[in-house]
C-alpha cells in the first residue's frame, strides 16, 4: 500500500481540521483509515455504475483503482474495440445532426479502421492469444455494420444528447450521489424517452444478468430528475456483435428498490477497512494483474502485435469521389 493513497487525502484532512475548529473539537491526527473518512468522502464522492460494481467484483482492484489510485499504461483490447466503436456511433450521430443525412457504411468502416490503427499501441492486451490484431478489427467492423443496417436510415426518434454525463441523486437529501454517461439518449414522437447503450461483447449475457443490471436503470433515474417530462422511459440495449436489441422498462416501485440497493453497497464501501482480493478467471483481464499477488489465470501475456502502416492508403479510401472523401472528413 501507498503512503497517503487518496490524492485529495490533504484537502479532506483541511475540510475536517475546519470543521472540527468550528465544533471546538481537536483535529484528527494520525493515520487515518477509509472509514473514519467516510462521512466526508460521502459529501464528496460521486459514485458510478463501474465504481460500484468494481468493489462488488473484487475490493482489491477497487482499492487499486479509487483509493490507491494507481495509474496502468496498459489496455484491454475489448475496451480497446469498445471505445472506437462507440467514437464512431457518436460521430455518426453528430454528423446526422450537422448535415440531416447519415454517411456510408464504407466510410464508417474506412473510418473505424483508421482509427484503430492510428490509436492502437504497444501495451494492448490481447489475453485471448489465438486472435489477433486483424480478429479485433473485423469484430469492430461487424459491430458497426450490424448497427448500420438495422436502423439506416436513422430517423427514428429526436436524439436529445449523445454521450451525455448524467447527475444522478439516489437520495432526498443528496447524500448519495451517482452519474453516469448515456451512450444516446432518445425523444421518440410519442413523447418517450429511450436511454440506449451500446454493448460489444460477443455474446448476450444471462437473462438474470440483464435483469438484475443496475446501468440502464440508474441513467433512467437521472434522465427522469433532468427531464420533467420523461414520465415513460424505455432502456434499450444494443448488443452490436450479435445483431440483438432488448428493450426493457422498470416500474416506480423497482427503481426506488434498485436506489436502495445502491446506496447500502455505498455504505458497504465506505465503512471498508479491509479490501481482499475474489481470484477468478477474469484476474487475467485485471489492469492489476502484475502486482496483484492473490492474482489467479495463465501465464505471463506477450505484447500484441504491432499496429499496421497508417499511411497506407487501403482499396477503399483509393477509390473514393471527393464527395466521399469531403463525407468522411466530416464523419
């Protein structure tokens, strides 16, 4: 462990040393511990879907990522695949937006591709040896094809933010606070709000997994607090590799379930004084894998391969108008 892992560690010490002056109490002094500040980390903390799942999954790596805060140079390829994929979306729908017309799928993809290869880098992990780099590329590439042609022409419904952070209050008082990052958020014509994210794994989870999944349902309990009139909110998830959409919605009595929930696991991590690691397989996708020592998986993982020449004009981008080109430097 870290000596004084916390970056703002100082400024909570002043906020207490203040607080206690004002109360005629003495400062604390000492080495202090997660949950003798968990009062004020309350006041300040704003929690996320990902923050709290962290700890659920495994409180040593929340304790390496949120406490210790220990910075990694490295990154999982399917994050790697996730994030391009989800630029593009968001770029097409800001093109739509500018010019009332949607690009082509080849340059979508032309420009999904160079992407990848302009930011793919050398500390990639790649855990599943038997793909390669090109395996990845056509995964991103199937994703945003499957996208394209399901709901080309993309006229349904009024997008309302793309990629929106999202304040969201669990409680009256505002003790407990959370947000979140709406992939797109919908207006259909009937009014409805539609909260959409996009999903790139390969696979769809189990049906108990999805309807037990926290995400979608805390964005709805935002967009309901910043829109007063999304009185009927649809969650929508996209999984992109497999073609399938599921589109489920959660009642009054469910959310207010589902917010306490979220705020006892709130607790649950303040009040930590102990973070143990949970060794399973997914140890081998952990940023902590190399120092963790209650790790668990295979061997040591090879660096992937190196990222093609970028320069490189391919078949598509040679043979495209200018028309096509000036669409893409747009997209």
């Amino acid at each position: 462990m870290i000596e004084n892992p916390r970056p703002e560690a100082d400024r909570l010490a002043r906020i207490i040393e203040i607080e206690c002056h004002c109360a005629g109490r003495a400062p604390f002094c000492g080495t202090w511990t997660h949950s003798e500040f968990s009062p004020i980390l309350r006041a300040v903390t704003v929690y996320s879907h990902s923050r709290i799942n962290c700890f659920s999954n495994c409180p040593k790596q929340f304790s390496y990522r949120y406490i210790e805060k220990i910075k990694v140079d490295t990154e999982g390829v399917e994050a790697f695949v996730g994030k391009r994929v989800h630029e593009i979306l968001e770029r097409l729908y800001h093109h739509l937006q500018r010019h009332s017309q949607p690009p082509s799928l080849a340059q979508v993809q032309e420009r999904f591709r160079k992407d990848f290869a302009l930011r793919w880098h050398k500390k990639i992990k790649i855990v599943r040896e038997e793909n390669d780099q090109d395996f990845y590329i056509a995964h991103g590439l199937r994703c945003l094809e499957n996208y394209y042609r399901g709901h080309y022409p993309f006229d349904r419904g009024e997008t309302v933010a793309i990629e929106a952070r999202i304040p969201i209050q669990l409680d009256d008082g505002g003790r407990y606070r959370a947000q979140g990052i709406i992939d797109r958020l919908v207006r259909t014509r009937d009014g409805e709000y539609e909260v959409h994210d996009y999903k790139t794994s390969a696979a769809l989870p189990p049906k108990s997994r999805m309807e037990n999944d926290h995400q979608l349902p805390l964005y709805q309990v935002g967009v309901q607090q910043a829109y007063p009139d999304a009185d009927h909110v649809k969650l929508v998830w996209h999984y992109l590799a497999v073609d399938k959409t599921i589109v489920r919605e959660r009642t009054p009595v469910q959310l207010s379930d589902m917010r306490k929930l979220l705020m006892e696991k709130i607790d649950t991590i303040e009040a930590a004084t102990e973070f143990k690691a949970r060794p399973s397989p997914l140890c081998n996708w952990c940023d902590y894998n190399s120092i963790c020592p209650d790790r668990k998986g295979g061997p040591k993982l090879e660096e992937p391969p190196p990222p093609g020449d970028t320069d490189a004009p391919s078949a598509l981008s040679s043979s495209m108008s200018a028309d096509d080109a000036e669409q893409l430097s747009l997209l």
